[in-house]
C-alpha cells in the first residue's frame, strides 16, 4: 500500500468523526433559529401594536445617584457603546446565519464520499442512505441561516430606528434646556 493511500485513508476516517459533531451543530442551529423565529414573531406583534418598549431604551438610560440619595439628569450612553449593544444583541444571528450553510456543505460532502464507493460497487441502497443523510443536513442548515439572515435583517433596522428615535429624544430634550 503506498503512502497516499494511507493518507487518503486517514484522512478520509478524520473526516467522518466529524459528522456527528457536524450534525449536532446543525440540529443546534435550527433549534436556535425556531426559537428566535417565536421571539420574533412577538416582538412583531408588540410593535405592530405599540406596545413595544425596546431594550436599547433601558440599557441606554442610566440613572446616577448622588451621595444624598437625590438623582441627577438622565444620562444617555454615547451612540458608540449603543453601537456596540445592538451587534452584540445581533452577534450570535449573524453567527448562524453564516455559519449553518458551511456546515450543511460539511455534512453533505462528508456522506458524499462512502455514496460514491457504494456507486462504485453497484450498492443503490448505501448510495440512498448516503444521499438521504447528505441533502437533510444541508436543508436544515440553509433553512436555520435563512431563518436568522431574515430575522437579523429586521431586528438590526429596528435597533437602529430605535437608536435614532433616542437619539433625536436626547437632542430634543437638550434643546429644551
């Protein structure tokens, strides 16, 4: 046996430990993306209602106290720090909406192999198995990053509309002064 195909070999066997790992993350992510998808559709349903009261509003307000117990004027954080709260609150749906379509490609590809030695051999029923296994990974994947693409899309113009109406509050306010 040459030493490339031991090396194939080995690479091909590091390759499916992988799998399911790979799976898992996908299932993860799906699972993330059906959750979030609810809390989206709430928070929808409280805006279209006017019921909504962002959380940028309370993160941005801070109320210092002084040494008597009295509370000086509300103090807005900069829009840099609110910058960086609404990616954080964003960062894990940008997350996995680019990282799911990577690992449905990984759990297609992996399959894809012992699919095509089975092709080789004649073997239809190892080539479905494989197949079935391939293309349900790579569905489920492209269907929780579109879930989050969808959902990031929206919540980040709602954050930023919510961080310009308080943003033109607080100039609103300092004008009155």
């Amino acid at each position: 046996m040459s030493i490339f195909t031991e090396i194939e070999t080995l690479l091909y066997a590091v390759s499916r430990i992988f799998l399911a790992p790979v799976m898992l993350l996908i299932a993860a992510a799906l699972a993330y993306a059906l959750v979030v998808l609810g809390m989206f559709a709430v928070e929808a349903w409280q805006r279209r209602r006017g019921v909504y009261r962002s959380m940028l509003f309370t993160v941005a307000q801070q109320m210092p106290q002084s040494k008597s117990g009295r509370s000086y004027n509300l103090v807005i954080m900069p829009s840099d720090d609110l910058e960086l709260w609404i990616m954080k609150q964003l960062e894990w749906l940008r997350i996995v909406s680019r990282t799911a379509p990577m690992l449905g490609l990984i759990a297609t590809m992996i399959p894809m192999g012992p699919a095509l030695l089975a092709l080789g051999e004649n073997d239809g029923a190892a080539v479905g198995k494989n197949m079935v296994a391939a293309f349900s990974s790579v569905i489920l994947a492209l269907l929780a990053a579109s879930i989050c693409f969808f959902i990031l899309t929206v919540r980040r113009r709602w954050l930023l509309l919510d961080l310009r109406r308080l943003e033109r509050q607080n100039l609103d306010e300092k004008r009155a002064d």
